[in-house]
C-alpha cells in the first residue's frame, strides 16, 4: 500500500508527520511558535500563515488529514504531476491561513464593537449577551455573577467586573491559534471531485458508496451551514475549510482551461 505513494505525497506525510511527533515529544513549545494567530496578536508572524499547516491539535486531527492525503493525494499528483499537487497543497494551505486570518479580524473587530457599546451603556442584559455568544470562555460560576449583577444594574465595583471579563476574553480570543493542514487537505478534496467527478467512494460511515462530486458538494454544504450558523462551542475552523474549498476550485478551474498545461 505505502509502495504506491507518489513522492510529493510522500514527503507531504513524512514532514507533517515528524513535525507533529516533535511538537508533542520533544519541543512542544513548537506548536505555540508555528501556529497562527490573530495578526494584531503579540504572538503572531507572518511565517505562521505557512508552518500552522505543519502542526496540529492531536493525533486524531492529524490522522484525518493525512488520511485524505493519502487517500486521494497519489492520484491527483499521477494527473496533475508533483509540481501541480505541491502547488495545489501549499497555494490551498496558505490562502486559508489569509483567508481565516481576515475572518478573524472582522469577528474581532465585531467583539470591539460590542466591548465599546457595553463600556458606554453598562447593563446586565449586554453581558449575558456577550456570556451567550462566547460560552467557550466562561464558567458556570459566570450565571451567578450575572444574577448579581442583575439585581444590582448600577453597583460600581459589579460594573467593573464586567467590563474587566468582557477585555479577559477579547483578550483569551486573540490568541487562540489555529493549527491544521485542513484548508490544504479540502482544496485536494475539490480538485479530486473535479476532475474524478464519478469515481466511487466507500464510506465508513455509513458504509455504502458515494460519488466522489456528491460526497465533497454535501461536505462543502455542511461546512458553509457551520460557517453561517457559527457555533460558539465549536473549536473547529470551518471557514478555512470552506477557503480551501474555494481556492481548490479555483486553481482547477483555471489549469483546466488549457489541459496541456498538466503534466
């Protein structure tokens, strides 16, 4: 099976693989270094928007991305060559990173907002708002504060302790990093579904067969449902998936203009 790996499959498998094996054995101050960040973050470099695709969360985030590697990498490097699927990888990679990076500054710049209008109206019903929309950074001791609070709207030090949570998790939410090769891993999804459009998949859940165009567009689907509806509790970065859908798309669509081009 590992025989029929093409080379830049290959090398894409052994770099991530040993990157993610360093990261969590030997220096895992790695994965704080090379994941991406909120670019007004004091943790952020430029250099993440690439070296974040070479780390990520566990072993489980990792599998499921070099799993569709290797599943529908090999085939697309055959058609399109190594250069191409390189280029595809790290183009689709990269653009999520931009992509996710934009994403993130419009949210923060929409979490500013609503710091800005609690600083000037102060009130109980704001900061539950604000508790709703971000649970991932509150306890559940946050509900008993919020009574408190409630029942005492003009209470000074309560206001301050407001104010002070609500710059605790603008503050918590700049520098949650993002790490993954998953914006990478949907734009081979795309490209494969393209240009294999009928060629039959077996799911392992549930197990039956699928074309390789309905499995991507009803995942494609899903994520855009997942960018829309925006889970709070949910730690995964779906808008990159959906960036590296697009930009999948649109590298296909224009290398097919001129099939000579592949090789």
């Amino acid at each position: 099976m590992f025989g029929n790996l093409t080379p830049v499959v290959k090398n894409l498998l052994l770099i991530t693989v040993g990157a993610f094996i360093v990261a969590a054995y030997f220096m895992p101050q790695l994965k704080a270094f090379f994941a991406l960040y909120y670019i007004h973050s004091n943790r952020f470099m430029p250099t993440q928007f690439l070296t974040y695709m070479f780390m990520h969360a566990d072993g489980w985030h990792l599998f499921s991305n070099m799993f569709g590697l290797f599943i529908f990498g090999p085939l697309l490097e055959q058609f399109l060559g190594p250069k191409k699927l390189l280029t595809l990888w790290l183009v689709c990679g990269v653009g999520s990173g931009l992509l996710y990076s934009g994403y993130t500054a419009y949210r923060m710049n929409q979490m500013d907002n609503t710091i800005s209008e609690f600083y000037i109206n102060p009130s109980p019903e704001a900061f539950s708002q604000f508790v709703k929309a971000n649970p991932a950074f509150f306890k559940s001791g946050v509900y008993d504060f919020i009574d408190a609070y409630s029942r005492d709207t003009e209470n000074p030090n309560l206001i301050q302790r407001a104010k002070d949570n609500l710059i605790t998790v603008r503050e918590m939410q700049s520098n949650v990093p993002m790490v993954g090769a998953s914006g990478a891993l949907f734009g081979v999804l795309i490209a494969f579904a393209m240009l294999f459009p009928n060629t039959q998949l077996f799911l392992l859940f549930p197990p039956m067969p699928v074309k390789a165009k309905y499995l991507v567009f009803f995942y494609g689907l899903y994520t855009v449902y997942n960018v829309i509806y925006n889970n709070p509790m949910d730690n995964v970065a779906h808008f990159a998936h959906l960036s590296g859908l697009v930009i999948g798309a649109g590298l296909i669509w224009y290398w097919r203009k001129d099939r000579k081009s592949f090789y």
